[in-house]
C-alpha cells in the first residue's frame, strides 16, 4: 500500500512541479522580451506578406489623455480611434 501510494504521489505531483520550474524560468521571456529595433527591413516584409494575403496598413491614432499613435492592418479586427470594435475592411 504504500508503494502504491509513493507511486500515485510521484505521478501526481512530478508534472506539477516540472510545470512550476518550466514556467519560471521560461516566463521572463514571454512576458518581457527582448527589445529589438524596427528596421526598415521588417517593414519591407511585412508589406510584402500584407500584399500576399490581401491586408495593407492604416494609420491610426487613440486619444485617450494621450496621443497614441500608430499603424493597423487592414482587414483585420480591431479597436477604432472612437474606441468602438470593428472588421478593418
């Protein structure tokens, strides 16, 4: 009985615990990665993909005590400058 139960408690909390472990130490990069510049480049190909699946950007700025400005992807839902949800089209 009580191997079965230090089996059951292995097999029961070793994924658990790997999970925890896994997570912290991998969680860093997900939830601040690495900065790197926006090249020109980037841009470039990005247009380049946009063109093939039938999107292009749209400028666009929010006003919400301060001006955000930046540039969307027509085609693709999204967040409007009045605020209100809606399908770039």
């Amino acid at each position: 009985m009580t191997r079965l139960l230090r089996i059951l408690l292995i097999l029961v909390l070793f994924p658990a615990l790997l999970s925890v472990v896994a997570g912290w130490m991998g969680a860093p990069g997900f939830l601040h990665p690495e900065k790197r510049a926006f090249t020109a480049d980037m841009v470039r190909d990005a247009d380049v993909t946009f063109g093939q699946i039938g999107a292009r950007r749209e400028d666009f700025a929010v006003v919400s005590g301060f001006a955000f400005r930046g540039g969307g992807v027509d085609g693709c839902a999204g967040i409007s400058a009045s605020g209100e949800a809606r399908v770039y089209t």
